[in-house]
C-alpha cells in the first residue's frame, strides 16, 4: 500500500502562526502531469493549486520524518534509508486555525461529505519543519538505491557509465526498476555476478529463462527530491525574511 504527504505552510507574525496557501500561479509539482495531460479537467487543476506538494517520494518522506525510510512498497528493502531531519514531532502546539480547520473530522460537514473543498492532513506520523532547519540540511549527501533491472537495462547501464559498483551518478541510470520481481522463469544476480560472468564468457540464460540483475547506485538527496527543492522551497523562502517564521506542517497516509 503507498503512502503520501498532506502538507500546508504557515508563516509567523507577531508572535501569531497563520496559514499560507501557494501564490497566484504556482502549481504543485506533484500534479503538473495530470495537468497537462487533462488540461480540461477542474478537478486536477484546483487541486494543483491549492497545495504545496503531495509527491509520492519515499526518499523526502524519510528525511522530512523518517516515514518509509528505506522501505518501499510491501516493506520491501530499497537500500536509500536517510538521516531525517527529525523524527516526527506532532503538531505544534500553536498551529493556526486555517490548519487546524484540516484535521480529521474538521474537514466533514453533519452528512459525512467533505465541505471544504481543501487538503487535509493525513492520519499519521504529524510533524512540523521550520524552513530554516530545511534549508540547514545536506541536501548534497548522496543515498543509496537499491533494485531489480532487467539483463538487458543493466548491460545498458555498464556500456554508457561503467562497471563502478555502486554506481555514483547525478541522475538515475535506469527508466524502470522495482524494489523486487517475481514470476515463472524469472531469477536475479547481483550485479557483482553479471559483471563476473560477462568477463569470464558472457551471461548466457538458460531456456525460457527471464534473467534480471540487482544493482545499486548513488545519487545526491537534491536530485531525488528536485521538485520539492527547486519548486516549493524557493517559494517559501519569499514569505518571509526570517525562514524561523515559516514551517511546514504535515502529515501522512497509508
């Protein structure tokens, strides 16, 4: 089962936290696909704008609050656990009003349906993060990823990068890969193997044998989590002049 992120920002003045929703023209990354690709589809759109980020990325998941934190779906191992900012702390005990208008129940009229027409704030792992303690981390740290690609993705990956393992890249090697893969005929080696054997004759499968290769490379936590680092955090920079007036607070579903 997947988990998201429900996020909305606050902005401190005099002493008093309020909600700040995302400024005329700013779209959450997260749904700017489903935007474009159903550009007359209202709901896609509002959606987009009234959020700061929802992606789905395990890896910014783990260093905002430790949640999924180098595991992936089914609990599967993908080897890119990180040093999170914080464990998660709850909501901070002066949350504004607007946020805490989103909690639970708050977001359901007396028939159950939804009246606000807004986000909400998942159901668990709560948690909070001044923007100065965002911009105060090592973004550039490299973490590892882990998974299973096929032969043929592999070999691709040795011709134009090299045989280094882990691979140490800026940008993932692979289009495709998955945490784990099961099936008839299917059956894994690590990478270690498949270069052992392609210096030693070739890897050679046996009849209707579907042969795939676990490998792992590094790359820097900023171009893991680029959207939110190059697209939200520049906005929130400019609420304030002080990043301690500003916080993101959110939580989680799964």
């Amino acid at each position: 089962m997947g988990c998201d992120i429900h996020m909305v920002v606050e902005r401190r003045s005099k002493g008093t936290w309020a909600r700040v929703k995302p400024p005329e023209g700013f779209l959450d990354p997260s749904y700017r696909d489903l935007v474009e690709r159903e550009p007359e589809n209202e709901y896609w759109l509002n959606a987009a704008k009234r959020s700061w980020y929802s992606g789905r990325n395990y890896v910014l998941f783990g260093v905002l609050a430790d949640v999924r934190n180098g595991v992936g779906f089914a609990g599967i191992d993908t080897g890119n656990a990180v040093t999170p900012i914080s464990l998660p702390r709850g909501f901070p005990d002066d949350m504004s009003e607007g946020a805490r208008a989103l909690l639970g129940d708050n977001r359901y009229d007396d028939d159950g349906d939804d009246s606000l027409d807004d986000i909400w704030l998942g159901d668990h792992s709560f948690s909070w993060l001044t923007l100065d303690e965002l911009l105060a981390y090592d973004w550039d740290h490299g973490a590892l990823r882990r998974g299973v690609v096929s032969l043929e993705d592999f070999e691709a990956r040795v011709n134009e990068h090299g045989q280094s393992l882990p691979l140490r890249a800026d940008s993932h090697p692979y289009d495709h890969w998955s945490g784990a893969i099961s099936g008839r005929g299917i059956s894994t080696i690590s990478a270690l193997e498949a270069l052992s054997l392609a210096q030693n004759g070739g890897i050679v499968a046996k009849d209707d044998e579907r042969l795939h290769v676990r490998d792992e490379w590094v790359i820097p936590l900023r171009k893991q989590v680029s959207d939110f680092i190059d697209e939200v955090m520049p906005e929130l920079e400019k609420l304030a002049p002080n990043p301690s007036d500003v916080r993101i607070v959110f939580g989680f579903d799964s």
